[in-house]
C-alpha cells in the first residue's frame, strides 16, 4: 500500500513539475525562442543545400567556358551574377509597354554584348547556351541571397513570424531550386527543353508543308507554306539555338504587311499544369498564349485586334520541372498531337484558301529552323 502510494506522490510530482515548466516556456517566451531556433537551423541546412547547387552550376559553367577559352570566368561571373534590370515606373501607366519593352531589349542585348566580350571566337549557338546557363546560375545565386536575407533580418530581429512563413514556403522553393540546378544540363548540351513544345509544333508544321520562302526578323523566323489547301505563316524563334526570338512583335508586323488579311491567328506554348492534371494535356481557347512580361502579348493582342481578326491559344501542360529541362517522352508526343489538333481546328474555322498565322512559343534550344 505504502509503495503504491509513492508511485503516485512521484507521478503527481513529474505531472506538476511539467505544468510547472509549461507555464515558464508560455509566460517567458522560451518556447517561440526555441521554436525560431529550430526554425533557423532547418532553414540554413536548406540555404546550405542551396549555396551547395550553386556552387557545383557555377564550377561547371567555369570549366565550360575555361575549354571556350576564357582565361578569367571568374570576371565574367562576378558582372553576370548581380546584373539587373529595373523596371518602369507603374504609376503613370503611360506608354509603359513602349517603356517596358525598351528596358527588357536593352537588358538582353546588354546581357549578350557582356557575354559576346568575353568569348568573341565562337558562334551564336554556342553563345546563346552559355548566356542562359549564366542566368540559371545567377538565378540560383539570387534565391540564395534571398533566403539569406530573410534569415538573417528574422534572426536579428526575433521575427518569429517572418521565420515561420519562411519555414513554411522552404519546401516549394528547394523543389524549385532542385529543378533549375538539373536543368543545368540540357543548357549546356543543347537539347531541346520542355518550354520548347511550341517551337516543335509549328517546325513539324512547316515539315508537313510545301515551304514557300522563309525569311529571319529579330531572331524570329517566317515561313510560308502552303497546307491542307491553305496559306499558313509559320512564326518561330531562330532554331536551334536557346532563344526564344520575339514572336509577338514579328507577328503584329506580319499582319500589318498583309494589311490585316488574315483569317485566324493561333498562338501554341507550354503551360504550367496544375497539381492532378497530367503532363502533355492539350488545352484549347481564346487570346494571345506567350508567358512574357507583356509587349509581346499586347503587340499580338493589338495586331488582331485592330483587324478584327480571331485569336485563339493552345497549350501543352507540364509541370515546371517538365518545362525547363531535357523534354520528355510524353512532352514530345504532346507535341505530336498538338500538331494535327491545330490542323484539325484550322480546317473548322477557316474556309480553303485562308491564311493563317500559327505563332509556336517558347524556347527553341534544339529545334531548328
């Protein structure tokens, strides 16, 4: 009786005692500390993870261009990895496409003279490879630096709010991080990308086709073939470097040299899939499918626009892993069906003798023409 009677004095202690320490941790705080302190540990083994990608892309980057010739890539990196581009000034929303699409051409062509200096012996398909695995590598660099950032002010701060909302989205960062660090390699190979469905699309048009001429405007490629007794005008990226042409601005100009004589007007690219939906779903509607920032969308939206001319999109859905690196078995046969849906649609919704402008978006790594 004694016994157990000591057995439940010391089980009524170890109960009191753990209330006791409860009420400390609650009142005092110590528990959001050590909270936050798990929180940054976690957090850095993740921005470890992250500096580790980095510091493997960027070697290898090195190493290529070392075989190019470039006897200090580090000089090269070090004005690569923090070039920026600052964006228009929103609050007066006047001519801010004409502003918009300035900054974003001189961004780009500044980026590729930056990059052509340091490796004037070689040709434009080598150069383009180089350039967009130098922006995987600072795009690395800046998720890094940002991620740091937070940590750091959350730390110095005692933001445990900050660290928390940190925490929580660290995981959907690393599987994004993860999927830029592999898509490394089909950059410096050459290989044709997920992103890249649209270019394929409209160059195994222009395969089924009898070509009539084609010609290259602003790294964009126009060809004219004739197809299932019609005119169809071929829009792409100049293939088969990694580029991605301008595509919107090349189309308005096509229209207007026809003085609006088109009869359909399609545009094909790739689209982030949602979670449950399958990889290479083909999807179909109305309106202008490019993914840029916005003078290309609106230079297509205003072309058919003024003419009063039917806009209609098709995409290929893939997840973002699916987009960005080597394209996959059921991202290619995606293609191949995207390629008789657009006939099928062109023949339902223009007459024999029409002329349609098919604009195929996206990266052209690998697919020529």
């Amino acid at each position: 009786m004694g016994l157990e009677m000591a057995e439940t004095d010391w089980a009524s202690l170890i109960v009191q005692i753990f209330w006791l320490l409860f009420f400390i941790l609650l009142f005092t705080g110590a528990n959001q500390k050590i909270q936050m302190k798990l929180w940054s540990m976690d957090i850095r083994n993740k921005l470890r993870i992250i500096y580790k990608y980095f510091n493997d892309d960027e070697d290898k980057v090195k190493n290529l261009l070392k075989n190019l010739g470039v006897a200090s890539p580090e000089l090269l990196f070090k004005r690569v990895l923090d070039f920026f581009t600052i964006q228009p000034v929103d609050i007066e929303p006047t001519d801010i496409i004409k502003r918009l699409d300035h900054l974003l051409r001189t961004s780009d062509k500044s980026f590729r003279r930056l990059v052509a200096s340091y490796l004037p012996g070689i040709d434009r398909y080598e150069r383009s490879l180089i350039e967009t695995s130098l922006s995987i590598v600072a795009a690395l660099y800046m998720v890094y630096k940002i991620i740091r950032h937070y940590l750091l002010l959350g730390e110095k701060e005692n933001n445990w709010i900050l660290l928390m909302q940190l925490e929580l989205v660290m995981p959907q960062i690393m599987r994004i991080v993860e999927t830029y660090h592999k898509a490394l390699d089909a950059f410096t190979t050459g290989k044709p990308i997920g992103d890249g469905v649209g270019p394929l699309v409209a160059y195994r048009l222009i395969e089924l086709g009898e070509v009539v001429s084609r010609r290259i405007v602003e790294e964009t490629s126009i060809t004219e073939l004739r197809l299932d007794n019609r005119r169809y005008i071929i829009i792409k990226a100049e293939g088969p470097g990694s580029n991605v042409g301008h595509p919107g601005a090349v189309l308005a100009s096509v229209i207007e040299d026809l003085k609006g004589g088109v009869d359909l007007v399609v545009t094909i690219d790739a689209a982030l899939k949602l979670e449950g939906e399958e990889n290479g779903e083909i999807a179909e509607g109305v309106g202008a499918a490019i993914g840029d920032p916005g003078p290309e969308k609106i230079a297509i939206e205003r072309a058919t626009t003024k003419y009063g001319i039917p806009l209609r999109a098709v995409i290929v859905k893939m997840g973002l892993a699916e987009a960005i690196q080597g394209m996959r078995k059921e991202i290619y046969e995606a293609g191949e069906r995207t390629v008789e849906y657009i006939r099928r649609l062109v023949k339902e919704l223009t007459p024999i003798n029409s002329t349609v402008v098919i604009a195929g978006i996206g990266n052209t790594m690998g697919i020529p023409g």
